[in-house]
C-alpha cells in the first residue's frame, strides 16, 4: 500500500486528503466515489510508501 496525497476541487473550498491505497487510480476512483454527485476536478499525487 502507498500514500497519495489528493485534492478534490468543487465550486467551493478544495478538499485535500491523505488516502492509502495500492495505485494512483484507486486513490482517484475512491474520491470520485465520494464526490460523485458533484461535479469536481480530482488531483492524486504519490507520496511516502
């Protein structure tokens, strides 16, 4: 498992978390999973292992 960093912006304030998963893409399909009745741009950057 890895650490991402991940930013969800909305028409608000962006919301940053940080999200243990096996890939960027599941990082990002869980956050979209989150946000999904939002519409939203999601940023995942890899962090520490």
């Amino acid at each position: 498992m890895r650490t991402f960093h991940v930013t969800v912006r909305t028409g608000g304030d962006p919301t940053e978390y940080t999200a243990i998963a096996r890939s960027s893409t599941e990082a990002f399909d869980h956050a979209a999973e989150l946000f999904a009745d939002q519409p939203c741009g999601i940023t995942v950057i890899a962090g520490s292992r």
